[in-house]
C-alpha cells in the first residue's frame, strides 16, 4: 500500500516529456512537408513541359511560353535544361530536367539547410518532319 502511495507525481514528468517530443515533431512535420510538396510541383512542372514538347514537336517558344505559365501557376522558379534543341522528329527521345534550391530552416532560422531539388521528365516527339 505504501508503494502505491509513493508514485504519484511520476506520470506527470513523463506526460510533459512526451508532450515536448511530441511538439518536435510536428515542428519538423511543418518545416519538412513544404519541401514534399515542392518536389510534387516539381515533377508535375517537368511532365507538362515534356507533354508540350512532345505535342509540338521542337523545343521552342511553345515550350518556353508554357513554362512561363507553369512557373506562375506554381510560383517555382527552376533551371531548365533540354537534351535536344529545335524540331525533334518523330519518335525521337529527349528529356527535360529542372532544378531548384530550396532551404529547409530549423527551429525558428537557428540552422537552414539548403536542398537542391531534381526533376527529369523523358518523352518521345509526335510530330514528323518531311
């Protein structure tokens, strides 16, 4: 009986420690998801681009214009690289790849991290060139 008596303030330091492990965590969540979701932009940005290369035919300045949308749209600001410029002829491959930084920063700017984020879309042309 007496032993039962002697623990009673033991679950509340261990209810507080698990409440300020718990708030870390979901402090990282926050600072940590925005880069995920960064990245799913990213990779939907590549994909149009390719499809819009791919319906053209050439890397130009339809490819250009619909970059300029997609960068409004999403308010992302990537490097763009082709591995073929102009006409791309029929069932010929090329790939875009985009690249971004982005800074994860920890506990209120105590540290920033910066993330160098990739993206790679490969398609085939759809348009025959005489």
């Amino acid at each position: 009986m007496n032993n039962i008596k002697n623990n009673r303030g033991e679950s509340y330091i261990d209810t507080a420690v698990l409440v300020l492990c718990a708030m870390l965590v979901v402090a990282l969540a926050v600072k940590v998801f925005p880069i995920y979701i960064a990245k799913s932009q990213l990779d939907t940005f590549a994909n149009e681009l390719c499809r819009e290369a791919e319906i053209a035919g050439r890397v130009g300045s339809e490819t250009s214009a619909r970059a300029q949308v997609l960068r409004e749209k999403t308010g992302l600001d990537p490097d763009i690289s082709w591995s073929k410029t102009g006409k791309i002829q029929l069932n010929e491959e090329f790939t875009v790849t985009l690249s971004m930084q982005a800074d994860i920063g920890l506990f209120a700017g105590f540290r920033s991290f910066p993330v160098t984020l990739k993206s790679k879309a490969a398609g085939k042309s759809e348009v025959y060139y005489k």
